[in-house]
C-alpha cells in the first residue's frame, strides 16, 4: 500500500523536477533581460543629462579612489555596454560580474539610502550572482555559438589532422 504511494510520489517529483530544469534558460533570459532593461535605462538618463549626471557624481555620490569625472565615465559605459553584453549573452559571466561592480559602488557610494531602493539593489545583486556563479544559460550567444566555436577550434589546435577531415 505504502510502495505505490511512494512511487506516485517519486513520479510526480521527477515530473517537476524535469519541468523545472527545462524552464532554467528561460528563467536566465527573463533575468537577463530584467537586468539588461534596468542598467541600461539607468546609463540612458546618465548620458541624456551629463551635467546632472557630473554634477551628482561630484557632489552626491562620493566613489572611493576616482574623481568624479572619471566616475560619471565608467558608470555610464558600463551601465551602457554591460547590459547589452548580458542580455545577448556574450561574455554574460564578465558582464554579471561588471554590473555586479556597478551595482555595488552604487550602493556604497551614496550616503544615503532609501530602504526600498537598497532592497532593489539586493535584488540586482541576488540575480546577477545567479546568473555569474551558474552562467547566462543555454538561450545565450556564449553557449549556441562562442563555446561551440572555441570548442572546436582547441580540438583543431589540439590535432592538427582533425582539420583535414
């Protein structure tokens, strides 16, 4: 009586399991995506009003060991190119890593923070290290094209002959 049950139950968790790992690359797209949209719009409104955006950097946001100049810079580059990066999924692990700097200096660099607005930021945080500590997933430039490609070429550097056939 117990060892049906058992059974049923082992089946059903092996279904929701297989269902769960099938969803993992469009769950790491949604999360690139989501990212990709709020770093990228955040570089946007940096670049559209660079005086504003110098004038916070000099007077507001106090960026450890760089001048406010620099700061404004490398913030909006990377709140511009990193995200694109990330959502087409090319270098994705480097460019959760980059946000993740961007995401971070953010943090520390105001003096102030709204609880709501650090909560956003942990939650950038919690998906980006997903994304670097388990990759961009399968639906990403990295693992249809780049891998394949670099995989192939170390075989040919590897064996000479294969390249032959």
């Amino acid at each position: 009586m117990i060892a049906p049950l058992l059974r049923s139950g082992l089946n059903l968790w092996r279904s929701l399991s297989a269902a769960l790992d099938g969803a993992r690359p469009l769950a790491a797209l949604c999360a690139r995506a989501y990212l990709a949209q709020v770093f990228f719009l955040s570089g946007l409104t940096k670049l559209r009003d660079w005086e504003t955006t110098l004038l916070l950097f000099t007077e507001e946001y106090s960026v450890p060991l760089l001048s406010p100049e620099l700061a404004a810079i490398l913030a909006t580059a990377g709140e511009l190119v990193l995200p694109v990066l990330l959502l087409l999924g090319v270098a994705g692990r480097f460019a959760a890593l980059g946000l993740s700097v961007v995401n971070g200096v953010a943090v520390i660099s105001l003096s102030e923070i709204a609880p709501a607005a650090l909560q956003q930021h942990i939650t950038w945080g919690v998906l980006l290290a997903a994304l670097a500590l388990y990759g961009v997933g399968r639906w990403s430039l990295d693992c249809t094209w780049i891998k394949p490609t670099l995989d192939r070429w170390m075989r040919q550097q590897s064996d000479p002959r294969a390249s032959l056939n």
